[in-house]
C-alpha cells in the first residue's frame, strides 16, 4: 500500500528523475553492491594484515614486534593525507578519472607491497595504498549523492553500509585463510586483484555522474576556507576532536590486538573469532542507530555512548590492574566499549557537519583529514606502549574517552544532551 507522503508531485518528480539516472548505468542492486565494494577496500586494506604480521615482520626482519604496528599507521597516515586532495579534483575533473586514478594507485602499491625486499618498502608501499584508497572514501557519497537524491539515496547508503559493516568483522579471517594456502604476500595479491576488479567494474558499467556544467575550478582559498571554517567553528571542531580521540581509541586497538591475543592470552586460533564479536559492536551499533536516532536525536544518543565508551573503559581497565582479565572479559568489555563507539561515530560526524552549510564537500574532507592524523597517531601513541600486557591499551581507551568528553563539553559550550542551533559557517 502507497504511503500518502509518497503521493507528492514532488516525490514523483523525484521517482522520475532517479528513473532516468539509474537507466543511464547500473541497476539499484548492482549499483548497491560496486557502492560496497568501494568502502570495502579500505577495510580489507586495514583488518586482512593483522593475522599476518607476524610473518611479515619476520620475513623482513623486524626485531621489535611494535614496530610491526607501522604496517597499520603508515596506511592510516596515507588515507589521512589524500582525503583533503580527491574532493576538489573530483569536482574539477568528475568522478569516474579521480576514482580510477586512485584504485589504480592502490593496485599499484599493493603489487609494490607483495614485493617489498624490506621493511622500509613496506611501509612506503602501505602509505601508498592509503592514498589510493582515500578516493574511494570520498568518492563513494558523491557518487551516490550525483546519482539519487532523498530516501533512494539513503536507501542506498544504509545497504552499503550494512555490507560495509561486515567486512571488518571477516577481513581477519580472510587474511587467516589467505595465510593458510599462500604467504603472507598473498593477501597484498588479493587487495590488488580487488582493486583490479572494481575498476574493471567501474570502467565498464559506471557513467560518469557529475554534469559538466556542476563542475567546478580548483581553487586554493576555497579549500583553505574550508580548513578555516572547520577549525574555527566551535562546533565543528569540537566534534571533530572528539571524533578523532574516539578514532584514536579504535586504531590503539587494532593496532595491538594481534600481539594482545598472540602474547597475552597465548590464543592465536582466537584471534579472528573474538575480533569479529568486538567488530560486532560497532555493526550491531550501527544498525541500532539508524533505528532509534530520528526518535532521540543524536546528542542524547552520542552523549549518553560517550559516557558509556569511557564508564566502560574505566572498569576495564580496573579489572586489568587488578590482575584479574581473561581473554573472556576482555572480549566482552571490548565488544561493550565498540558498541557504543558504534553510536558515537556517524552522529559525531553528522553534528560536526551542521554548521558547514554550502561548504560541506570540501569541509567534509578537511574534517576527514584532521580525524584520521590525529586519530591514527593516537592510535600509534597507544600501541607502541604495548608491554606484553593489555593494560596500556586499556588506560588508552579510558584517556581517548575522557578527551572526548571534553571535546564534546567545548562544542557543547558545557552542556550534555540538550540540542540547540548551530552556528553557521562563515562563506569560505
């Protein structure tokens, strides 16, 4: 049965117009999952390493295990730093160039990073793949945006994201399996083939969805005002604080949870199952969100996990010193404390964006690159403390809350909970 808002001219209209879009390229559910395929380079890139850099570390020569966790930061570092370069060149250029550019860049330091002779490549070979893969991050929403508008591009989104929300729950047991018929440069031979394979896809069914007359001038001051405008909008970067400290968290755990579980717990052949019941988290989180925050708005919903995310960590990292953590209380903390990262995440983002206005493209990016450098860093901050037990980790987690708490106060002007109109960005 027809709903009656779905009886609008205007609905209509935009039924239409979407018609004769999508008869231009592929159909919804093809289109659904090349949306998908995108946002989950970036993930295989990150999570498929983990069961493998023991290997990779003794192949090249690596004498401190810590220093294997540059594997994970130097990508981070790398996807960082791009994502500020794609979105103008996209509307400059289009969509369909600046996304083969950058898969081809990923396929290519993934090919370099098969090969490395040494650690040094390695690692110069991971940044690479980062920025290759910070098109995808960028170009995946604005393709989507180009091509529907309203609930179709919503609808689209949200089936991306649900196939998106599994691949870091199974990226380390595909990296496992990978390691079971091949070494561990075979995981680099199946990002390349991926990346290969998308832009095959994309080359052959993807029409380029940007109108020639949208397109705009690269032009520095607007890309500057944009960075002006989010770091001077206490709103914006307030949350984007608070984003990255949360962020720094994610990535302290990622980047010590293979050495947690092979060192600590001696329980290598959990690894990839008990990572995939904390990844759990953040799906499960996520699809809760998307369910209840028109109900609550995302202030009560993001506060309130905010709070929880540090509570939590700070219980956790009272059973850790008192001697007293399994490899059974650290999975449930971790899959509670991921939980509710999973219902900070998309609303720290969407509050940090409402003040931007007419410049959310390009202050989008700016916001991305801040988060992700200071994230990947925090992260890298934690992980190198790894002692050979969980408990810097766990301080971690309770020290990135505790900013984020302050960070969310700053935006908030000291209030919690309670929404209130954002102040406008200025024209960049």
């Amino acid at each position: 049965m027809t709903r009656p808002s779905d009886q609008t001219p205007a609905y209509a209209a935009e039924l239409e117009a979407e018609a004769k879009v999508a008869a231009k390229g592929p159909g919804f559910p093809e289109f659904v999952c090349m949306i998908a395929l995108m946002m989950a380079l970036n993930a295989l890139a990150i999570d498929s390493m983990l069961p493998a850099l023991p290997a990779m570390g003794d192949a090249l020569g690596v004498v401190s295990e810590n220093s294997r966790q540059w594997i994970v930061t130097a990508y981070l570092l790398g996807f960082g730093v791009a994502q500020i370069v794609y979105g103008p060149l996209a509307d400059r250029f289009g969509r369909k160039p600046i996304l083969m550019i950058g898969v081809g860049i990923y396929v290519a330091f993934s090919v370099v990073a098969m090969l490395a002779p040494s650690f040094e490549t390695l690692i110069i070979a991971r940044v690479g793949q980062g920025l290759g893969s910070a098109a995808t991050r960028v170009l995946a929403v604005s393709i989507v945006r180009d091509r529907f508008s309203g609930r179709t591009m919503a609808r689209v989104m949200s089936l991306s994201f649900l196939v998106f929300l599994g691949v870091p729950i199974l990226a380390p047991s595909l990296g496992q399996l990978i390691l079971l018929f091949a070494p561990w440069e075979g995981i680099f031979a199946v990002l390349a083939f991926a990346g290969i394979a998308l832009m095959i896809w994309t080359g052959l069914r993807l029409p380029e969805t940007l109108h020639p007359e949208d397109r705009l001038p690269i032009e520095a001051k607007r890309i500057a005002g944009a960075f002006k405008a989010v770091v001077t909008n206490r709103q914006a970067m307030g949350y984007t604080l608070a984003m990255a400290a949360v962020q720094g968290a994610l990535f302290g755990f990622i980047n010590s949870s293979q050495q947690i579980f092979y060192d600590v717990f001696e329980a290598p052949g959990l690894f990839t199952t008990v990572f995939a019941v904390i990844a759990g988290g953040i799906a499960v989180a996520s699809i809760v969100n998307a369910r209840i925050v028109v109900k609550l708005g995302s202030r009560k919903i993001s506060h309130t996990a905010l709070l929880g995310f540090t509570g939590i960590a700070a219980v956790h990292a009272a059973v850790v010193l008192s001697g007293h953590e399994s490899i059974w209380s650290f999975a449930a903390l971790q899959a509670m404390t991921m939980f509710c990262f999973g219902l900070m995440a998309g609303n720290f983002g969407s509050m940090a964006m409402e003040p931007m206005g007419h410049i959310a493209g390009t202050a989008s990016s700016a916001q991305g690159f801040i988060s992700t450098i200071i994230g990947s860093l925090t992260g890298f901050a934690i992980g190198q403390q790894f002692n050979g037990t969980v408990a810097p980790m766990i301080v971690g987690f309770t020290g990135c809350g505790l900013i984020a708490i302050v960070a969310v106060l700053f935006a908030e002007r000291g209030r919690l909970f309670v929404p209130r109109n954002p102040v406008p960005a200025p024209a960049a």
